[in-house]
C-alpha cells in the first residue's frame, strides 16, 4: 500500500490519500502525534481495519458450537 501525505506549509493541512486500496475513510491522520524537529518531521497514520472490511463487503460467519459427544455407557 502506498501513502502519499501532503502538508500545506502555508495554512498547515495535511492531506492523506492511497494507492492501493482504494478505500475511502479508511486512512487517518492524527494531527495531535506530528514532531517536528530540525532533522526530521514525523506523524501517525492509521489504518482503520473496520472501514475496509465493510467496504469489502466481508460478513462475519459465526458457526454455532459444536455439542459435546456423549459417550454412551
């Protein structure tokens, strides 16, 4: 998967979009984890599983359990 983040330096958005796949919603930026140094400038993104898998159209499958065997006398 590939990320492409852009940081407007004027007003101090940033923007995050995918390649691949192309889900919407289910990257997220979070602006409270950004550190900006002299060296470096780092921040967390998030990939929310939830919002893919109902993109995908996954339905959970619940079997039902399994009785125990009776062993007759």
């Amino acid at each position: 998967m590939i990320i492409y983040v852009n940081i407007d330096k004027q007003t101090g958005q940033v923007s995050i979009n995918q390649d691949y796949p192309k889900v919407d919603g289910c990257l997220e930026f979070s602006p409270n984890t950004i550190v900006d140094t002299n060296d470096s400038l780092s921040f967390e993104i998030s990939f929310i599983e939830g919002v893919y898998i109902d993109s995908q159209g996954y339905v959970p499958r619940i079997d039902p359990p399994t009785p125990p065997i009776i062993e007759g006398p």
